[in-house]
C-alpha cells in the first residue's frame, strides 16, 4: 500500500513526486512508457513565461509568477539548464500600442516585476534583427528559457533519490476506489494506494472520467517547431513574442539554453491524442509568421521539425484540486501554457493538498540537491585532462556535433533512472540533437547501450516497446 501513486513522469507529475518526497511517505510513480519526460514535457517552446499572458486570480497567473520566482534556485539545487534572457511582445500596428499597457498591466496584477513598454526603435537597439515594421514592444525582464528534459530528469532524479518508487512501462487499465484506497491495474499488476495525482497530460481527463462524475474534458492542441543549427542561435537573444492581431496570436522566436534557434508553434486543434506528426503547411505557416517578427532568418540552418500537443482544457484555466465527488482522487489537468513554467508551483500546491489531510512528518534526511551529467565540452583545458586520466571514457567522442563523450552516455546510463534506450541517451547528454541528428554518433550510441545493458545491438530501441533501430545484420562478421 502506498500513501501517494502519481501516474505520469512528465514535468507535472515528478515535480510532485519531489515535493512530497520531503516527508515520510510511500510515494510511487507510475509510467505507461520507458523513461521519464515522454509526453508533453519533451516537445514544446521551453520557455519560463515571465506571467503577463494569463488572466488575473486564475491558477495560470498565480502558479506561473510562482514558478518563475524560484527557478533560478531550483536549477542551482537540481543542476539543470535555465537562462533569465527576458522577453518581448511586438506590437506592429500603433492603434495597438494600447493593448501592450493593457499586458503590462495585466501582468503586474499578476505579480510579474520590471516590465516597460518601449518603443520600436528601442526595441531594435535590443535586437538589431527586429523587423522595421515593430512599432512598440512590451519587455519582461524575468521572462527566460529552460532545458524542459533537464528540468523533468532532475527532478526525477531527486524524487528517486528521496525515496520515490518509479514503475515504467505501467499503463493503467483500470482504477477503482474501494473504501479508502484507490486499486490500479495495468492488467498484470494492481497496486493500492491512499491518494493518486492524476498527471497524464492530454489524457488526464480519460482519467477523471473513469472515476468522478464530475466531468472533464481536455482537447490535445499541436504546435509544429523548427530548431535551427547554433550557428543561427545568436539571431536574437531574447524570447520574442508577437501581440496578437487579425492575423492570429503569432510564432515565438527564441534562442535555447543550449545555443539553438527555435521557433513556432502554430496552434491546431485534433481529435488524435497521439499525433505528433509535422505538416507542409504547419512549416509554411511558422516559417511566414517568424518572419513577421525578425528578419533573415536562415531557413536553411534548420536542422530538425517537430510538434508537441498542449493538454487544453475546458475551463480556460489548470484544472488542480481533489475530485469534489471522489476524495483522495487530485487532478493536475488542463496543464497548457504556461504549465512548464508552472509546474514546481503545481507541485507544491498539491503537495500541501496532501499533507493536510496525511499531516506526515518532513525527513530529516531529505536530499535538496542534485548533480547532473559532467558536461565534458564545458570543463576547462586541465579539467578535462584530469578527467580522462580517472576515467579513459571521457576521452573518446561520440556525439561529434555537440561533442558529447561515451564517458557521458554510462554516466547517463548508470545514473538514477539511466537511460535504457536511444532518445534516453540523447534527452540526458544531447548526443544526437547536433547538425547531423544522430546521422554519424547512432552506430556508437547503440553498441554502447548494448554493451552496457548486455544485449544484442538488435535488440536496442529508439524509445522502446517496438521500436528497434536495427531489423538484422546484412553481411558476414569478419
């Protein structure tokens, strides 16, 4: 019996976990995939909203102010990737410029600090590339961007390393509750537990259905992205937004913390709960309406598309709270934009939820902070020396583009909740996301994960389940 199963190891779900890792409970994490940070977490702008956007008194505005504030000791603790670059919203008609004061206003209701409204020319002086046509610009100096899968492992990671059970591969089937404990099954094994966190993203309402009355419903949204090559990532240095016109709401354009470029997304509604496929005309559309907000951007660095879907609810706002009619039973549903942002909030909010009605006792020994991977690109001349003389592995590249090392990928691997598979490899040490996409590093990356896990290079996966990279071998072993 546990006193707390959250389902769901995206952002949401294991920034609770790390919460309530700090008392004395038995907490588990439930997983339909392989690894951490496969859903929503992994594809979207990676950004932290400085909180200007959402309405006042909503969870959106309280939770993203929150969230924001404590991220800078959040990724000093956990060792994650954040940059405070701020952030601008253009405005490129002047009967417009009102609705800039309309958003500074807005966001300073909403707690957000040091936002100005500036004029076109000033705001070019901030970002020569702007385009000419940029008649006034509203800058939000807390405004930043983030490693989103750094951020869901690290919090993971420190999750686990408090205690919490982590069960991958588990996709619930059934969930009943049975007096006072819930019982969810995926078909092999049932396992009760006291509370559950619903934290499933698009599905999150399937979820609240099978056991409230109360009804929910949340309609998956795509974006489609580009990300350009670090040659293109010094385009602009802020998050560049567009004020929302006749034309639409309009594309971000946004350097990441690891020295891309990336823009996007366009916003379409689907029926598909799984489409994370990209489209001609969403490229076009995101390709036309960057161009709006900065100029020259060189198309042809593009190095990868992708699209992500946002978790969009019914009721305009997050859906957080303990199911009226089903006590025990708490929601983190409706978690779009700005839920990365948000998501250290929401799990604070729902693990004071928790504790109030538990009252368990804080651990004396909680583990407040985490190391990452060793970055061996960013250690100094020495450093590195004295690292390949204590370990030969991280003197062997494997990764050319972002010159990552097999020191690195056993790191990955033998780490807390180490990486089984390809894309676990590459959302810990980015070998793979280079210029090339894996073209040259795969064949490697593989024959060190299967040596590692003691398989068979056929039998390594992308993600897993039946994702085998290799289908067999095609001429003789000399």
């Amino acid at each position: 019996m546990f006193d707390v199963v959250i389902i769901g190891a995206g952002v949401v779900g294991t920034a609770v976990a790390r919460e309530l890792s700090r008392y004395d409970l038995k907490i588990c994490v439930v997983e339909k995939n392989n690894d951490v940070n496969m859903g929503t977490s992994k594809a979207n702008s990676a950004i932290i909203h400085a909180g200007f956007d959402a309405v006042p008194g909503s969870l959106k505005a309280k939770l993203n102010v929150m969230g924001n504030k404590i991220m800078d000791k959040l990724s000093e603790d956990l060792d994650f990737e954040f940059k405070k670059n701020g952030s601008m919203v253009l405005c490129f008609e002047e009967e417009n410029i009102p609705k800039l004061h309309e958003l500074k206003a807005q966001g300073e209701k909403n707690g957000v600090e040091g936002m100005k409204v500036i004029s076109g020319e000033e705001a070019r002086e901030m970002e020569p590339a702007l385009s000419l046509e940029v008649k006034a610009a509203l800058y939000a100096p807390t405004g930043g961007i983030v490693c989103p899968f750094g951020m869901n492992l690290a919090f993971a990671e420190n999750a686990f390393m408090n205690g919490v059970e982590f069960k991958f591969n588990y996709k619930v089937m059934d969930m009943k509750k049975a007096k006072d404990e819930f019982i969810i099954s995926d078909g092999k094994e049932e396992i009760k537990s006291k509370f559950i966190v619903n934290a499933t993203g698009v599905y999150s309402d399937e979820f609240n259905n099978m056991i409230s009355n109360n009804k929910i419903n949340i309609r998956p949204r795509k974006g489609e992205y580009l990300l350009f090559d670090k040659t293109a990532g010094e385009k602009v240095a802020h998050t560049i937004f567009q004020l929302p016109t006749r034309l639409g709401k309009g594309i971000l354009v946004t350097p990441t913390v690891h020295g891309n470029l990336l823009i996007g997304p366009n916003a379409l509604d689907i029926n598909e709960k799984d489409d994370v496929t990209t489209t001609k005309e969403g490229i076009k559309e995101v390709m036309e309406k960057a161009a709006l907000s900065v100029t020259n951007i060189p198309m042809n660095m593009v190095i990868t598309s992708f699209s992500g879907l946002r978790a969009t609810g019914n009721t305009g706002d997050f859906i957080i709270g303990e199911a009226k009619d089903v006590p025990g039973f708490i929601n983190a549903a409706g978690i779009e934009s700005p839920g990365l942002s948000a998501s250290p909030a929401v799990g604070m909010m729902i693990k004071d939820i928790i504790i109030e009605k538990l009252k368990p006792s804080l651990k004396k020994d909680f583990i407040e902070k985490r190391q990452g991977i060793i970055k061996f690109s960013e250690l100094s001349k020495e450093e590195k020396q004295k690292l390949i003389k204590e370990k030969p592995e991280y003197g062997h590249i494997i990764c050319r583009c972002e010159m990552v090392t097999e020191g690195e990928i056993l790191d990955a691997m033998r780490r807390p909740l180490g990486a089984k598979t390809l894309d676990g490899v590459k959302i810990r040490t980015r070998a793979g996301m280079g210029r090339c996409q894996a073209g040259f590093c795969t064949p490697k990356t593989i024959a060190i994960i299967a040596k590692e896990l003691g398989i068979s290079p056929l039998e390594v996966t992308k993600f897993g389940n039946n994702s085998k990279v290799l289908t067999g071998i095609n001429k003789e072993n000399i």
